[in-house]
C-alpha cells in the first residue's frame, strides 16, 4: 500500500508588490525586550533576528497573506497572521511567553542504543531518498527529539530548535522547526508539520547555475506549478492532463480479518493433516486480490470539472468526488517508479493521484494548498521530500 503523504506548512497567500514588515519583540515574563529571535515568513525566503532593543524587520515582502513566525529557545513559538497591501505595516508588540518547564524520564546509564537506526528512518522519509536527497545533509541532529514505540510501530520527532539542512543540490539551507513528525507503520501513513525558513547559499557562478537549474528542474511538474497553470488558464499549454479515476472496493475479495483468520487457522492444522494445503492456497490466492478495482477515464477533464472559483479574491478551490489523475506531459518516468496505477497502454509521463480529503482544497495564487492536509497525493508528488521543497516565493526562470 502505498503511504499516505501529509505535509502541513503555514504559507502566504498571494504576490505581486514588495514592502517592509517592523515590529518588536517582547517577554511577557518582565516586559523586557528578547534580542536574536528569530522572525520569519514561513516557507519563504524573508526572514532576520531581533536587535537588542527587540525590534525587527522583514525586507522585500511581497503583497499577501502570511503566517509571521517568531521563535527563540525557551519560549513558545508564536504564530500571527498578516495580510500585506501595497504599503509597509507595523505590527507593533509581539509577545513571546516562556515555557513552562516540565520535569522530563532521566534514563541512566547508556545512551538509546537504536538512535541511529530512527534517525535514518527519520532521514529516509522528512528528507527523502532521490538524487536531491543525496546531496542534503542534516548539520545538528542532536536536536531531534525521536522515539520509537514497538507496540505501536509509529515512530515520532520533532525539535524545539531549527533543524538546519544543507541542501547542496538547490542551494538553500533549509531552517525547519519540527512541531510534529509521525510515522505510522501499521497504517502505512507519514505526516509532519512545521515552520520553515529557507536562506540562500552563497556559491560559485558555476554553483548558482547549477542550483537554478535543479530548482527549475523541481518545479516544473511539480503541484505548485500545476496549480499556478489552473491560475493562469494554461494546463495544456504547460504540460499537464487531467483525467477521472474511479477506486471501487473488490466486493470479490473477503474482509482482511477473514482472509488472516483462515490462514492462520489452515496453517496451523497443515503439518498434522497435508489435506490442508489446498485450504491454504484458496486462501493465500485470496489475499492476492486487490483491495479495491480502479480504471481510468481516458477523456481529459476541463479545469471546471474540477475547480470552483471562492468569494476570496486570488484564491480557487479544487472540488472532485472522484480522483484526480494528473499527468506531467513534459517529463518521464521509469514504470517501475510509478507507484500508482498505470494502464499499460498509457504513457510513462510522470503521474500523481489527488485525494480531496475535504470537499474544497483551497489554494492560491502562489500555487499553495491553504490547509495542505486538504489533499492527498500517491506517486510523483507524494514522493517529494524536503530535498525537493521550494519556498513559496520562488519564481521559475528558465
């Protein structure tokens, strides 16, 4: 089965003017300014630190709707929105309260010796594992606060510092601060969430080609594009294919609990009585059976079959009952990397399966899901990682 991807960041909403943000930063504790916090526009490129008086500011900011994030250790995030017009604003005080300490299980004695095995694990799946990925590295792992429960089989992590990742092959270093990480095996789900600055990497010219080249290579095909083309009215001209695909439950195939059930129970009887093995294979030939029944409808869709305008202005809604099946026209990919279902007679374009797990999945100008959890995503998309994540103000140049 193939996982379940979510990814929950908090994003801007639409683009066109630049200006300034300013405002200061405050201790709730003794109203005394913090110096050296960190401001942000999450998923963005904009961000700075306090001074010693407390005040900030946030340069080049282009017009739209952000989530402005401060953060500094020993303090509880802080999460504000702000909507940017054509002139610069002033969000005046910005209070930070500190944690409350919590008495945490010392464990005496060696350290958890499987560590590096959940690190890897986590690695394998908030970074990825293409060629991208290869070329990323984690810098401070020490604060990854990770756990792995066996009875659960779930792995979780998350950070109370920025989690800084080297990514060489985009040329970002890559601030993300964890708010939860999870890792479902039984259920074969991943989700993670948190606040993100990325700041560009000083290079060689050689460098910043190279880099300008994969961030295009990234976003071409990619959900931001796909969904900034249903702006500009130009899917087809920029490569992408729409069609229907309808998952139906296999009626033939028996309730999971009663396939294991009946295995279990042959298996267990076929060393006292061989007869047993004909029982066993009908139902092993069972649990082979696909879960559910999917097809295509080779008819393209039109960008109203699936999109609804909203009463916000720059802001769209995708809306379907069934699948979306998205094809990037543009770029192949071997079948074997497919992961979602692939008629034979079908192209090797690089495809991507969207779930609406809500009735609308907003989004925006910038090509951004408002609550990402909205969709779901099997194949090209869902195998994004950070290694491929792009601030939302990134403009392609060719």
């Amino acid at each position: 089965m193939k996982a379940l991807v979510f990814f929950l960041l908090f994003l801007p909403v639409c683009a066109s003017a630049q200006t300034v943000i300013t405002g200061k930063v405050i201790n709730t504790a003794d109203n005394k300014p913090v110096s050296y916090a960190s401001v942000f526009l999450s998923n963005t490129v904009v961000g700075t630190r306090s001074n010693d008086d407390g005040s900030f500011t946030l340069q080049n900011v282009k017009r739209g709707q952000y989530d402005l994030v401060v953060s500094f250790i020993g303090f509880e995030t802080h999460h504000q929105t702000v909507t940017i017009s054509n002139a610069s604003i002033a969000v005046g005080d910005i209070t930070i309260t500190p944690k409350v300490n919590e008495l945490k299980e010392v464990h005496i004695g060696a350290p958890d010796p499987n560590r590096a095995r959940w690190l890897e694990m986590f690695k394998h799946d908030f970074i990825g594992t293409s060629v991208n990925a290869q070329q990323c590295k984690i810098t401070n792992p020490d604060v990854i606060d990770i756990a792995f429960d066996k009875q659960t089989a779930m792995l979780t992590a998350s950070t109370d510092d920025f989690l800084i990742i080297e990514n060489k092959a985009l040329g970002y270093k890559v601030h993300y601060q964890v708010s939860k990480f999870v890792r479902d095996n039984n259920r074969h789900f991943l989700y993670y969430e948190g606040s993100v600055l990325f700041e560009n990497m000083d290079g060689s010219p050689s460098e910043q080609r190279r880099w300008a080249k994969n961030r295009l290579n990234v976003y071409l095909g990619s959900d931001m594009h796909f969904l900034r083309s249903i702006f500009d009215n130009q899917l087809e001209q920029e490569g992408f294919k729409v069609l229907k695909l309808i998952r139906k439950t296999n009626t033939v195939r028996p309730p999971e609990e009663l396939i294991r059930t009946k295995l279990r129970m042959f298996g267990l009887g076929i060393a006292d009585n061989p007869k047993l093995k004909d029982s066993v294979d009908y139902w092993s030939g069972k649990a082979q059976l696909p879960r559910v029944i999917e097809y295509l409808v080779t008819t393209p869709l039109n960008t109203n079959d699936f999109v609804e305008h909203t009463d916000v202005k720059d802001m769209l809604a995708l809306s379907y009952t069934d699948y979306l099946y998205v094809m990037y026209t543009k770029k192949h990919t071997k079948l074997g990397d497919v992961h979602v279902y692939h008629p034979t007679d079908m192209p090797d374009y690089a495809t991507t399966v969207v779930a609406l797990n809500q009735k609308y999945a907003v989004f925006d100008r910038n090509g951004i899901f408002i609550n990402p959890s909205s969709t779901t995503y099997e194949g090209a998309w869902g195998q994004n990682a950070v290694a491929e994540l792009l601030p939302v103000d990134y403009m392609p140049v060719p």
